[in-house]
C-alpha cells in the first residue's frame, strides 16, 4: 500500500483502514476531516457534514412575546438547513 497512514489497503491506492488518530476519506488518511465533511468518531471516517443556508435578519426585540427594549429582551435569528448530513449520528448547528 503506497498511501500514508493506513494500517489496511483495498488497492495499492485506496486505504480502508486508517492507522490510529487518522480518519478516512476517500481512501485516505487525514488527522483531521476536510472542510464540509465531519468526523464519524466511532468509524474514525469523514463523512458529509451539514450545510446550512445564511443567517436570516434578526428578529424584534421580545420579552413574554410582547416587543420590549434591547437591553432586557431577547432578539432571534435563524437558519435554514440545506443539506443534511450522510449519517443521522452528526448534528446540524443550529
């Protein structure tokens, strides 16, 4: 096997076993995930994380659901997921 890190090879080019604190993707090893794919810690693979649209504008100052001043209320925001991940096990942000 020719790739770095890997305990295991499917192919001299694909890894299907990482050596320990490597994650898999794509048959490769990595420390860590590539950005837009997180790390399934118990399989020790990097699988697609969760992609979530933009910040909506934030909301009106509320308190009890009535509007109130900003310095004892609450304003919120939110964000539409777009994407979720491969696996149930990695949650979106919220």
């Amino acid at each position: 096997c020719r790739i770095e890190n890997c305990d295991s090879c499917f192919s001299r080019d694909f890894c299907t076993k990482c050596k320990t604190g490597f994650y898999s993707h794509r048959g490769r090893c990595f420390r860590g995930c590539p950005a837009g794919f997180a790390a399934l810690e118990e399989l020790m693979e990097c699988v697609e994380g969760c992609e979530v649209g933009q910040w909506s504008e934030w909301g009106t100052c509320s308190r009890n659901n009535k509007t109130c001043g900003f310095k004892w209320g609450l304003e919120t925001r939110t964000r539409q997921i777009v994407k979720k991940p491969a696996k149930d096990t990695i949650p979106c942000p919220t």
